[in-house]
C-alpha cells in the first residue's frame, strides 16, 4: 500500500515503514495462524498446534486491545507514540477473514461498508475511505484505488461472517 496516507507526518510515505503497527499485517498474521493451525488438525499434527492457538489467541487480543477504537467501530494502523493513525483503509478489513472481531462489533465495522461518504462509493470498495482528505475518485494507486484481490479479500471476509446480501451487493 505503497502510497496510501497512513504514516505520521515526518516519515517518507514510500521509503519508511513509520515505525508503526500496521492492522493489515497483524490481520495477515493471524489469519496464517487460523491456516497453519486447519493444515495441522487435516494432517493430524494436534500435538502441534498449541503454541499457534497460543499465538493466535495473543494477536487477537493484542489488536483488540491497542488497533479497534471502540468509538469509531473501526481498526486503525497505530502510530509510535501510540496513538491511533485515524486512517480508515482496505487493510483493515483483513479482520474479517481472520475472525478477530468481537460478535458485538461486527456490523457496525460492517456499517463503514455501505457507507457512502466511506467505502460505498460509485466503484466499491477503494482503499482509501472517501472522507479521508487524501482520497482520490481517480484512484491515485492507493488513495481510493479499486483493486481486485482487496475486494475479492473484503467479499470472501462478508462470506465467512454470514453477510452475503452486502457481498452480493
């Protein structure tokens, strides 16, 4: 997500990593836990997958506790001096792939969907939530940008937690 505005001012967009915590990759984390812990259990490996359900469990509640902002009902990338980035992006909605949302939030998080000063907008679901003010209608690679693999990500995710009206749509 080269150019997507998600860092602190201060740090190259595209050369630094921000010295940040980015939700996409701690999302991708867990869903690989979710994955190797399936592959384990199909080959019979049980003994195995203790420490990955250990993992899993810790990654879960650590984005619980520090990335979802109970207010905003919605995941954001954490900044080094530990303050929440603001940015409402694609990546975010890797949560629903690697079922770390709490039952309770998961439609309002959903909500930010069919927003249409958000991600409902005339092409769904650009990367970049449409009320950030580096959003683009002409795409801008990663600031409003639709791509395919993160909407087939965001479709297979409303899939997997029972929303299939709002994927189909």
């Amino acid at each position: 997500m080269d150019n997507s505005p998600r860092l602190q001012k201060g740090y190259h967009q595209i050369l630094s990593t921000g010295k940040m915590v980015w939700n996409d990759i701690c999302f991708q984390a867990i869903l690989n836990c979710n994955i190797l812990i399936k592959m384990n259990k199909e080959l019979g490996n049980i003994d195995d997958i203790t420490d990955l359900i250990e993992e899993e469990k810790y990654l879960k509640n650590m984005v619980n506790l520090k990335l979802w902002n109970k207010e905003d009902k919605y995941y954001y990338d954490l900044w080094k001096n530990g303050k929440h980035s603001g940015v409402k992006h694609i990546g975010a909605y890797w949560s629903l792939l690697s079922k770390t949302l709490d039952e309770n939030d998961l439609k309002p998080f959903i909500s930010h969907l069919e927003n249409e000063n958000e991600f409902n907008t005339n092409n769904p679901i650009p990367t970049l939530s449409k009320n950030n003010p580096n959003y683009s209608k002409d795409g801008k690679y990663w600031k409003g940008g639709v791509w395919a693999p993160t909407n087939y990500m965001v479709l297979n995710g409303l899939k997997e937690n029972g929303y299939h009206s709002i994927a189909y749509k």
